[in-house]
C-alpha cells in the first residue's frame, strides 16, 4: 500500500502537547495516516531560522514542521496568502494587496518547503497537498525530480476570471496547478468557474471524466464537498459537558427563542452583515423584543492584519449600537463573545439555539452550518438559515437560504423561522442530517483519494 503524504501549512496531527485530534480535517487525516504509515508536513506555527524538520511520532501518526524566519511568515502567510489569495478567493478585491515581495516570500516558502519535504517522499507515496498557502508547491516537487500522484485540495472558493485576472502573477499561478494529477474544489460552482478560466484564459479544453487538457497536460479536476466528522459531532452533542451547556443555555434564555452564529472574525464570514439583518428584524418586529436573543461567538483571527482589525472594530462598534438601541432593563438583544469554546460547549449551544445563523458573503463550504445540523434533536430540530453564497448551500439546500446581502432577506428568514411548525422543522432539517451523516469527512477523504490512487502510475 502507498503511503500518505499530507502537506498543509498549519499541521493539526495529534501530538502530545496536544493530544486530542483539532477538528474534523485532524480526524479524517489522522485516521488515513495512521493507516498508510503517513506523514503530515507543515509550518509549526514558529518563527525561527529554518533548520531540520522536526519529526513527532503521537499515537501511530508521524507529523513533521519546520519553523519560518519572520520575513517568511510576513511575506507569505499574513502577505501572500491572508492580504492577496485570501480577499481575492473571496471577491474581496477592494481589501486585496499586491506586493511583489507577498509574492516573492509565497514562492519562496513553497521552495523550501519542497526542498526540506522533497527528501523524504518515497517513490509510490501518494502525495495530498492542502489550500491556496501551497498552490505552487506540486510545481517545485515536480522541478525536484518527483513523479509521485500528487493531488490538491481548494478550501476555499475558486474567483471568477475576471476577478483573477486582477492577480498580476495569475498566469503562473495557474500554470503551477496544472504539476497535480488531481484537483479538489468544494463546489461545482468552484469547479465551474476553473473551466471557465481554463478556457478563456488558457486555451484549455474540458473533456471527458472531468479531465480538463492544457497544452500537453491533462489532469482531473473534480468537485468533492469536505464534510464533518459527523458522528463525533452527534457523541459531542450528548456529551456531558455539552448537556451541561445546552441546560445553561436554556436557563439563560428563560424562554427566548435563541439564534446563534459562530464564525472566525474573518469578513469573509458577512459578520456585519448578519448583525444587520438581526438588527431590521428587530426594527421591524417591535412585538417579538424580549422573546428573542442572538448570541454570536466570534472568537478573533489573523488579528496581525489591519483588515481583520478593522472588521472587529466595525462589530464592537455596529454590536454597541444594537443594544443600545433595543435593549431593555432586563433583556440584551444580541451577546457578543469574542472568544473559542470547546467543541463540547459550541455542540451543547448549537442544539439549544432555535436559529442557526451562517451568512458568509462567500464561503468555500462552511462547517458551522453542518455543526449545526449534527447537534439537532431529532425530535425537535432548530432552523438553519443559511447563505447562498456558501458552498454548503448546493448540499444543504433545506436550509432557509437567503442572500447575505439584503438585511430584509435575512429579517424575513428569522420571521419565518421563529413560526416554523415543528413538522416543517424535521422535515426540513432530516435529509440535511442525513446529508452530513453520509457524506461526512470520511467519504470526502475516500472519495478524493480515490481519485488520486486512479491516476496511472508513470512507468
Ligand atoms: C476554511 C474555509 C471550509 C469556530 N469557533 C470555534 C470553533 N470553530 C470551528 C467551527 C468549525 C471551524 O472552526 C470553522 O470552519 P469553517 O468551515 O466555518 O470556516 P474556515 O475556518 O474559514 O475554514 C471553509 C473549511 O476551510 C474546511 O474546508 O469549510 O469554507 O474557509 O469547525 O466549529 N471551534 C471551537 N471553538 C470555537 O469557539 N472548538
């Protein structure tokens, strides 16, 4: 059998400072690597000179990170990849940054990468590069000689052309995918804008097998929805700790209906925009105040960055003039947290919250919405209102689906809502429970993998 090689820019393979595995990705990879004797490669989060990997060995699964000199982290990751590929993927173009030094540091990080992993790739290892932190770095394995399956994983959206194009390097940059065997976008919407600028950008033709030719070159580029580990979110759900934090909450909310949003303070996720939407829906129905509360969790990120500064400044500010507006002596319309909880807590929230609120202006897919169909009862499940612009939209199409964008469109859906029946409710929320129970983060590892391990071998 092959082994696995997992190469990301943030490793999260359990180790023995942190024993538990980070979240459904750790899980559906951990899994996969201890069963192929694999290898997952990453930065380690440090700034120091970049020396030897270092290798750790944690219940059966080996990780292995090289720590980056600080100009490396600012070139390329708060650069290159938060302030250029980050706004730009998520049709932020006013909030992208053009330095050719991000871009220099990005490509530069890519080598080295290649160079320190390079060594250690054996012949028929299959290899599983991961995000737009590494698009060029199956090119420089390539340059070293390797003629390995390589594969890539987008996360995030794949930008129109005409968004694209804005990249002065975009050329090279897609030039580079084309060095992987297999392509993985998260929708068919991301997939269908690749064709496009494989063919008007790139003389490119889409043939059969989801095969796309380029010159000489044909790969294979297919749509493959990453899940959640869906059965550990429903145990998490009835763990104590999260039966603890659903009793909490319910107490607090002496019988308000609570609507939650949890998302990373990225602007990405149309914070501000939900918080407006909420705040029409109160302007609008003065009779429902004091029966409903929003509780958003929004625990801080990338805070390096002025634009991440500046969307919580905008949310302290937009969060205080909610309740000073509408909040009475004794009811809060909207708490605002800006910390992480454990998954436990967030489980035991999700499944006392009547809404769940996800409004991303865009989204690759976004596994808050799918947290939150996993920690439902059954018998009595809460509505999900969910954005179009999300790529969890094109599986989770019961949801309430509104577009971010109108604060009327997002009132109307907490209206409709609060005075769903509780039979509207479960037929709802049903066939999107089976969705993230059947195509979990294990069938989307299979599945991609699978698509790799047909690539031929060269001979
Ligand atoms: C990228 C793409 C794509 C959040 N707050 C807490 C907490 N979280 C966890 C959530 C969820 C995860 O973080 C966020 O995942 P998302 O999918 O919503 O968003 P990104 O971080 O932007 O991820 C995205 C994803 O990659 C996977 O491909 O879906 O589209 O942007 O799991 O629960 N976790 C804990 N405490 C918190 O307070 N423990």
């Amino acid at each position: 059998m092959s082994r696995l090689i997992v190469i990301s820019n943030r490793v999260s393979a359990p180790t023995a400072d942190q024993p538990g595995a980070q979240g459904g990705l750790a899980v559906a990879l951990t899994a996969a690597l201890r069963e192929a004797d694999g290898i997952w490669f990453g930065w380690s989060g440090d700034t120091g000179e970049t020396g030897e990997l270092k290798f750790e060995t944690y219940d059966g699964v080996t990780s292995a990170t090289i720590d980056l000199p600080e100009q490396d982290v600012e070139e390329y990751y708060d650069g290159y990849a938060n302030r250029t590929l980050w706004p730009l993927f998520h049709y932020r173009l006013g909030l992208t940054e053009f330095e050719r030094d991000f871009q220099g540091g990005y490509e530069r990080v890519n080598r080295v990468f290649g160079d320190v992993i390079g060594p250690h790739i054996q012949p028929d290892d299959l290899i599983w590069v991961h995000d737009y932190h590494m698009i060029p770095l199956g090119w420089v394995l390539r340059q070293r000689g390797l003629t390995n399956r390589i594969g890539f994983f987008l996360h995030i959206p794949w930008p129109p052309t005409r968004l694209l194009t804005a990249l002065p390097e975009h050329r090279r940059l897609v030039e580079a995918l084309f060095a992987y065997d297999v392509i993985g976008f998260q929708s068919d919407e991301w997939l269908e804008t690749f064709h496009d600028y494989v063919i008007s950008e790139m003389g490119g033709s889409i043939g059969k097998n989801e095969h796309i030719t380029v010159g000489g070159r044909t790969i294979r580029a297919i749509a493959c929805p990453i899940g959640i580990d869906a059965k550990e979110f429903v145990a998490s759900a009835g763990s104590s700790q999260a039966r603890t934090t659903h009793a909490r909450m319910v107490e607090s909310s002496i019988g308000r209906s609570l609507i939650v949003g949890v998302d990373r303070l990225d602007y990405s996720k149309g914070l501000e925009e939900h918080f407006n939407g909420y705040q029409r829906y109160l302007e609008t129905h003065p009779d429902a105040h004091s029966n409903v509360y929003l509780l958003q969790i929004a625990p801080p990120s990338r805070a390096q960055v002025q634009s991440y500064q500046d969307i919580r400044a905008q949310l302290d500010a937009l969060s205080g003039r909610i309740n000073g507006a509408f909040a009475d002596i004794d009811w809060v319309p909207l708490r605002y947290v800006n910390q992480g909880f454990s998954r436990d807590m967030l489980a035991g929230v999700y499944r006392a919250a009547r809404i769940g609120l996800v409004t991303p202006l865009r989204d690759g897919m976004n596994l808050v919405a799918k947290e939150y169909v996993a920690a439902q009862d059954p018998e009595d499940p809460g509505v999900l209102i969910l954005s179009q612009f999300a790529g969890a939209a094109a599986q989770l199409g019961n949801a309430l689906l509104v577009n971010p964008y109108s604060p009327d469109d997002i009132a109307d859906a907490i209206e409709r809502a609060l005075a769903m029946s509780r039979e509207e409710r479960i037929a709802r929320w049903r066939p999107m429970f089976e969705n993230v129970r059947d195509e979990d983060v294990i069938w989307w590892r299979k599945r991609f993998t699978k698509a790799l391990m047909a690539v031929p071998i060269p001979a």
